[in-house]
C-alpha cells in the first residue's frame, strides 16, 4: 500500500527538499520582488526575471531538431542578454536564460537526462573571463528541472581561436580534438549517467556540440543531447 521502506524514505526526503526550496524562494520572493530585466516591471514568477509583455517578446525558436532543445533564435532582446552575460559578466543574465531554456525543454523533452555537461572553456580563457558562461546557464537550467551538473566532467585541451567567422568545415577543423574526459573520476559519473545534455549559450553550425557529444561518448556516455539558450543562422545564410 505504501511501498517499499527505502521508497517511502526516498519520497520523504525529496518532499523535504523541495518543500524547503519551496519556502526559501517564497521567503527571497517576499524579500526581494523579482523585476523585469528589460524594462524593470515585476516578474513574472517567482524564478523570471521578465514581466509577462518582455516575455512574449522573445524570438522563440519553434524548429524541432533531433536529439536538441534550442529555446530562442539570436535575435533581440536574447541577443543582448547573451552578448551582456558572456563579455560584460552579467551573471543574472544567466539566471533569466537558464529559466527560459528549462521551459523550453519541459515543454519539448520526452525524457529528462541524469546529467548536464556544460561546453568547457580553455584554462587560459576561463582565467581570462574569470566564469564559463555555458556552467552558468546549465546551473540554473539543472536546479529548475533538477538535474544535476558536472562543470568539470569534461576539459578543453585546446584553446581553440573563435569561431565567429568560420565556415561549418572550418570549424568541425577547429574544435577537432579539442575535449577529453576529465579524469576516472568524471568518466565513471558519466557511466552511471547513461543519458548526458550538453550545455551551451549559442549554436551556430553545431560543430562545437557535435565534436563534445562524441567526446563524451567516447568516455562512456549512452545517449548525449543538446541543450541551447539561442541559435544564429549559418554562416552564409
């Protein structure tokens, strides 16, 4: 009638959990009233940081593609959020964006994922930013939909130039070889994972995503996915 004892403890615990997340976003809600970053009206809940008109504004990005959740295209206002997060550090930015993809996959996955893998920045361009932009998201995008993140699963070995002005060959050329496993350590959560999302801000050709999905593939994932804030056009189109 009510299960097995290790199951009653389990949903014990996990209504422990939430229902204390529960009052302590209810308590900072109170506390600190959530605004609009755009326009400074009140937010629209208690986790957005956008009034309900902003909101609607956004250039959702309806295209299915398979194996992936894309929330918005590169258009305005997304575009300046992300420009504002990735090279100005406005890390709330990166709140608002992790909300706004974990709707976007409540609404479009089948089925949830045990793990995300953020895209990992270069040593040398970490210290540089002195944040990764795709952890940041994948934070929050994990605690709306509570999955857990592994910023460190994965390492760039490489620190590849940008990509900006690259065609799609040039840039499957540049991200070549570029990720590996971070340790044994990592590679067993990613086994016992099976099912991994990759993390990223933008999408343009999908090489990046592409190349890191195999990488972790090759260090024992089942199944990688992608998760991503915006998408630009190809270059070229």
């Amino acid at each position: 009638m009510f299960g097995r004892p290790e199951s009653i403890v389990n949903q014990l615990a996990h209504f422990r959990l939430t229902a204390a997340r529960h009052w302590s976003r209810a308590l900072a809600a109170t506390l600190f009233p959530p605004r609009c970053c755009l326009c400074g009206f009140p937010g629209a809940s208690l986790d957005l940081d956008l009034c309900a008109f902003c909101h609607a504004d956004f250039p959702w990005d309806a295209e299915q593609l398979p194996g992936a959740v894309v929330a918005m295209r590169f258009a305005a206002p997304a575009d300046e959020l992300i420009r504002d997060l990735k090279y100005r550090g406005a890390l709330p930015n990166a709140r608002v964006l992790g909300v706004l993809l974990a709707q976007a996959v409540d609404e479009r996955a089948t089925k949830l994922p045990r793990l995300l893998v953020p895209v990992p920045l270069h040593g040398a361009r970490l210290r540089e930013r002195g944040f990764n932009q795709a952890a940041a998201l994948a934070r929050y995008t994990g605690r709306m939909l509570g999955v857990p993140c592994a910023p460190r699963a994965m390492k760039r070995v490489r620190d590849t130039p940008s990509q900006t002005s690259m065609s799609m060959e040039e840039r499957h050329r540049n991200v070549r070889g570029a990720f590996a496993v971070n340790g044994a350590r990592a590679q067993r959560r990613l086994l016992e994972a099976g099912h991994v999302a990759v993390v990223d801000d933008v999408m343009t050709t999908g090489a990046t995503l592409e190349i890191l999905a195999r990488a972790l593939k090759d260090a024992g994932a089942a199944r990688v996915s992608a998760w991503v804030a915006a998408r630009t056009p190809e270059p070229g189109r």
